[in-house]
C-alpha cells in the first residue's frame, strides 16, 4: 500500500504544528523539569476540537479521521511527548470505548463532553499482577442490585489524577479467567475512589500519571459498558486502537530528533566544514530519515484500515513496534550527533531520548507486540507438544514478600485491634522493653516503623516518632515520602530502589505496597500493615494488620507497646519466617493443553472451592482452568 494524506490531511498538520511550536515548545522544557501537567494547553487543545478528532459530531466530534487523530499525536509529539501522549491516552483510550461499545445513554453522558475537551478520559487496565497478562486483573465488581461494588487498584494510569473519567476493568465472574472481566465508566469524584502513588518518571513529564485506588466504589448498573464478560474483548479492541496512537507519537517524537540534529548537522563547523560532510554523521541522517518514513507508513496504513473498518491488529502491532524502535534508534542518534551539547539537561534531543523509552513499553510492551505479530502469521500454537514450556505456577501470583500469616484483625474497637496485634507480636517474641537508636541505618535495623503518604501532612511524622521509640525501632519511609514530599532524607526510603530491609519487624503506617517497596522489605521476618483501604496490597503481603486510620491507630499502638525509655537492645537474632509445609502427593498432575497451567490434587482450586486433596478425576465436569477457562476435557496427564 502506497499512502498519501490528503490536502485536508495536511491543513490539520499545518494548523497543530503553528500552536504546538508557539504555544507547547516554548514551555516544554519547564513541563518537563518540574513534571507539570498543562493544563491550559489541553483546554486549548479542547477548544480546538482537537480532544475528539476521530468522532461523530453528533457526539462532539469533529468527525474526521483516526488519520487526522494520529497527525495530531504525532505533530505534538514532535515537539513534546508528554502533550502528545495525552492526547493519545485522551482520545483512544478513555474515548473509544465509551464510542464503539457504549450506548446511547453513555455517548451522550460521557462521550460528548469527553470529545469536546470538556473532561479528560483515561483506561484503568494495568495492575500489578496484570500488565502484559490482562488475564491476572485482581479487581472485582460484586453485583449488589442496584449497583456493583468495586474494589482493587490500578498502576501506571496515563492521565491521572487530572482526568475526569475513567473506563475501568474488573473480574465480575470469578474463576474462569478473562471471560469474568467486565469494563464499567468510573467517574472521578466518587465517594472511595482516589489515588495512590503519583510517579515521578524519567520521561514524558509533563503527562500525569499515578495509582487508581477503589475502596467499597458503588458503580452504577448502567455504567456498566457493554454486557458483563466482555471487559477483555474491549481491553483488547482499545489497545489495538491505542498502539496506533503511541506510534504516532513515537514517531513525533523521532522527527523532533531528527531535525534538531539535522539542523545541527549542517551548523556545526568541524576541520573547516559542516560535522553533515562527514560519512559518520551523513548515514545517521540517512538511516533517521529512511526509519522516520518506514514508521509512517506503517502508522498511517494502520489508521487507514482503522478507519475503513477492516482488521488492523496486527498493521496496529507492526506500526507500534517498529516505529518505537526506530524512535530508541533515532534518537540515541541524534543525541551522538550533538555530542556532549545533546547531554546536557535542557537540550531537546536529551528530552528527545528520555520520552522515547516508554514507547517501546506502553500499549503493550515491543516483546508483547510480535507475539500479537506472530500470531497472525502462525496461529494458536498449543502447549502440550512440539516441546513448549509447561508452567506450574499458582494461577495466581504469589505475594512479592513470599509467604506470610496474613491474619488481620477487623473485630472489635481500634483499641480490641490494637491490643491483639500487640500481643500478637509480643506472643512471636518481640521484646518491646529494648530497643534501637531512630536513626539506625536501615540495613542495620533489628526494627524499623515505617511512614507511607498516608501519614497526611507533616506534623504527622510525630506519630511515627512515638510509635519507633514505642516499639524499640529505626524511622524509615517509602519512597514518596523521603523523594516527593521529604520527610526524611533519602537515605531512610525502604524499597528496591532504596535501602533493603532484613531484619525482624517492619511496621509500614500508611504504606499502599506498590512492588518496588515490597521488594524492599521481602526479606523481614514478620511484617506489620496498617492502612485505611482495606485493599491495599501491602495486607496481601503483611504477617499481620491493621485496616484503619493510622491517626487513630498509631497513638494507640504506640501507648499499648510502652512509651518509656528502652533499653539498648541486644545483638539482633533473625527470626524465623513462617513455612507452609509442602503436601505429599497423592496424585497424577494434569496440564491445560491451552495455557500450560497445571492442576495439582494436593493444593486443589481454592477459588473454584475445589478442596486440597481432591484428585483431578474427582472434579466437576463443569470445572475450567482457572487460567485460561479451558474445559476439563482439554488437560492432559503430566
């Protein structure tokens, strides 16, 4: 397919490409340094009608093509990537799906204002547990009656905070993987929907992006999108969409470079003439413009089929992944061309190069995109011969910080709950009459209570004095608090990035429990939560906890563990962590011909109600794998 943009192609380009240089350029290098959404440029944007190009103008829109859309991502993106991937994340993934699976009542509710520039829109797919596998979400919507209960969390969200609406996806049917997913519209605002961690990035800066956090959300029936069960089909059919515009972007990205180091190419005097005279240089320039081109033509012919209603998952997959590639490739270039001047912070092609990483990583990773590819080309190939690997994982992941009590105590008075943890603890042989200097190194701490942001404001930090001296232990943090908000110097954060934690007790107050935390602390001998949401990760990783307001909690701790002096501790013993002893076997194991997910007799299907022990001839005949929900009849004898 030879493609060419039309006139009115070319208009739009010409009009995005005069405010994006004289309005966006001018302060992308601020937006960046100091991470700050822009917001008047994304009103701008809407009052353009730029925010809903691809859709009907019934619906706001300004009914042109999704080739328009990708220009303007692209043209964006070719002076900052941030601009540009909010518009993208705006337009095909908080937009479309409301537009190709809602109704009527939901189009003209939140497809109109949403395509007008009115509100901000963005897609709550990624978990910690699901990010490639979209099969792994862990959020659930329980159907009450008039509404479904949403509980759970979402990472990594392009556009939130700012955003106003949000396509949300959740298990509805336990146990029979991504056909119990359903999507629903959550609105920001909602009484138990807020957000967690707002992550500083290496790039893309001026786009906001953080945690969603649903704790008891009550959602509508009727913004439930589509029916119940269809939640994968839609995550599947946006994302498709959605790599057409992280392309584009890539690609804006890619021919900002380009001309930065083109230009400079033919300014740069060198042994009396242009650095460009030279071969090493001229066939940078070459290889950039020939990649720049092969990326839109992939991008666009993407968008062409998009438009035309013709199957474009893999031209999608292809457009993506070559196109973020080739903007790693174009830019690392670029900035070689430059030299030292393209190091230094300020410089576009250094921003250039930074904004380019996440392309090959968001809407499904590169390695994610020629799976898509090649599944296309080759079809489903099974698991059970031709000598593919055959997992025994647990369906479902085990907690980063390994096995843990995880007893939490609910009943009772915040003093019953905090009474019992004390004792608790002191039953497993802590000694709360000794203890260690607040300022212990954290990798020397036999203690160490820890402040997460849900401490709230500063003065706050005096709870978390009086509960270390209280329980005999070092200050630390996670790392939001010591980097962001700086309650504590660097060197206090606990996490993968931080300082490592392998001592006895960790007491983490507030602390949501993102991964690069946990990791931080997976080798503590007893972990302690205490946290307003019930849903937290961190209560999936503690040996025991507390859900409630640390303000309330933390003097009560602090009064039941004793607030006099310690004595200096002695030298620390490490603790044995708890061991759940390995079941004999009692049985043949069997292998899910579709996904190579193993049923073992001895650990059973608890989430299906399947009970250790029961072997795999004894299962209902109405059983699934709890992976793939492939039928009984599809596993074969290990």
């Amino acid at each position: 397919m030879l493609f060419q943009t039309t006139a009115e192609h070319e208009a739009l380009r010409k009009e995005i490409r005069k405010f994006a240089e004289t309005e966006v350029k001018p302060i992308a290098f601020s937006l960046d340094q100091n991470s700050e959404f822009p917001d008047e440029i994304v009103k701008a944007m809407g009052k353009h009608g730029w925010m809903g190009l691809p859709y009907p103008k019934e619906y706001g829109g300004a009914g042109l093509d999704v080739t328009s859309y990708a220009i303007a991502v692209e043209e964006f993106s070719r002076v900052d990537g941030g601009v540009g991937v909010i518009l993208s994340a705006h337009t095909s993934l908080g937009s479309y799906p409301i537009a190709a699976f809602g109704n009527e009542e939901q189009k003209k509710k939140y497809l109109v204002p949403l395509a007008k520039g009115e509100k901000i829109g963005a897609f709550g797919l990624t978990e910690e547990n699901a990010g490639s596998d979209a099969g792994g979400t862990e959020t659930t919507a329980v159907d009450k009656g008039d509404y479904y209960l949403l509980n759970g969390g979402k990472i990594f969200i392009t556009n939130a905070p700012k955003a106003d609406i949000y396509v949300v996806f959740a298990v509805t049917t336990p146990d029979i993987g991504t056909k119990g997913i359903s999507a629903f519209i959550v609105e920001k605002g909602w009484e138990g929907f807020s957000f967690g961690e707002h992550y500083d990035k290496l790039g893309i800066r001026s786009s906001t992006t953080a945690e969603l956090v649903f704790n008891d959300v009550k959602v509508p029936k009727a913004n439930l999108l589509g029916k119940e069960g269809q939640g994968f089909k839609i995550a599947m059919a946006t994302l498709d969409g959605g790599r057409i515009g992280i392309g584009a972007q890539a690609l804006g990205i890619a021919q900002g470079a380009y001309e930065s180091a083109l230009d400079y190419a033919k300014e740069r005097i060198q042994f009396g003439q242009p650095i460009g005279i030279h071969q090493g240089i001229s066939f940078k320039l070459a290889d950039m413009a020939t990649k720049l081109r092969a990326s839109r033509y992939l991008i666009y012919s993407a968008a062409e089929l998009k438009e035309k209603h013709e199957s474009y998952s893999m031209e999608a997959a292809m457009a993506k992944m070559y196109a973020s590639d080739a903007a790693m490739e174009i830019t690392n270039d670029a900035l070689q061309i430059f030299g030292g001047s393209g190091f230094i912070k300020g410089m576009d092609v250094e921003r250039a190069y930074r904004d380019a990483k996440i392309t090959t990583i968001y809407e499904g990773t590169n390695e994610i995109q020629r799976v898509v590819i090649a599944a296309h080309l080759l079809g489903k190939i099974g698991k059970a011969d031709g000598g593919a690997s055959r997992s025994s994982a647990p369906k479902k992941p085990a907690p980063v910080t390994g096995i843990r009590k995880n007893q939490l105590f609910r009943d009772g008075s915040a003093k019953d709950k905090v009474k019992a943890l004390a004792d608790a603890l002191r039953h497993d042989g802590y000694d709360f009459s000794v203890g260690i200097a607040a300022d212990t190194p954290i990798v020397e701490a036999e203690r160490v209570v820890s402040a997460g942001k849900g401490i709230g404001k500063k003065e706050n930090m005096k709870l978390i004095e009086d509960l270390a001296k209280a329980a005999g232990a070092a200050i630390g943090s996670s790392r939001p608090v010591a980097e962001t908000l700086r309650y504590v110097p660097l060197n206090r954060y606990v996490g993968m990035s931080g300082q490592k934690f392998t001592g006895n007790l960790y007491i983490a107050c507030g602390i949501s429990g993102a991964k690069q935390h946990l990791k931080g602390i997976k080798d503590a001998s007893t972990i302690v939560a205490i946290n307003k949401n019930g849903n937290a990760p961190i209560f999936k990783n503690c040996d025991y906890g507390i859900v409630g307001d640390v303000q309330e909690i933390l003097p009560l701790l602090a009064q039941e563990l004793g607030l006099e002096d310690k004595k200096p501790a002695p030298p620390m013993v490490k603790m044995k962590r708890p061991v759940v002893p390995k079941p004999e076997p009692i049985g043949p194991k069997y292998v899910c011909n579709g996904c190579g997910y193993v049923y073992i007799p001895e650990l059973g299907d608890e989430e299906a109600d399947i009970a250790p022990g029961t072997l795999f001839k004894d299962l209902p005949d109405d059983w699934v794998c709890p992976e793939c929900a492939e039928e009984k009849s599809h596993f074969i004898q290990e």
